[in-house]
C-alpha cells in the first residue's frame, strides 16, 4: 500500500496526525510537504505532534489544524546511535556486497 492511494481514499474531511517529534530540520522540511497536501486534499484535517520546544515552528501554518507538542523526557540513551558495522571498523567504505 502506497501513501498516495491510502490518502486519496479517506473520507472527505479525515483527520490525520503527522508525528515529527525531534529533529528541527524535518520539520522545517515538513511545511512543503504539508503545503502540496493541502493543494492536494483541502479538507483533510491535518494535526501535527512535535516536541515542545519546535511548536513555535509549525504554529499559525494555515495547512495544520492543530499543532500537539509534547513535553518528552530525555532518554538514557540515543536509540539513534548505532554500533560501527564490522565494514567500517575494517577499514571499508562501502559494506561487502
């Protein structure tokens, strides 16, 4: 299933939650994508959940209904870490295809 056939199916006036909850550049890059899909579909009601602190970012967009921020607790660890895989610490550049 593909995004663009499922949001063409729902129901006029759906509501829909974009969840985009740290990283300040997607969601500057978010605002284009939330434009084309009120080009697109005007009467989905969009909402949008971010971290507290980049609401400001999104608050008074005309395409987003409702901006939820949340107040998150930091974690003990940043589950985007990754170990370097055993291609890197060998030397690679490119894992072994």
């Amino acid at each position: 299933m593909n995004v663009a056939s499922l949001l063409s199916d729902l129901p006029a006036g759906s509501r829909i939650l974009v969840i985009r909850l740290r990283s300040i550049g997607d969601i500057i890059l978010l605002t284009p994508t939330l434009r084309l899909l009120n080009n697109w579909r005007s009467d989905l009601r969009v909402s949008v959940a971010v971290e507290h602190r980049f609401r400001s970012l999104l608050e008074g967009n005309p395409t987003i209904e409702e901006v939820l921020a949340l107040a998150l607790q930091p974690v003990a660890c940043d589950v985007r870490r990754r170990p370097t895989p055993p291609s890197r610490r060998a030397g690679w550049d490119a894992p072994p295809v």
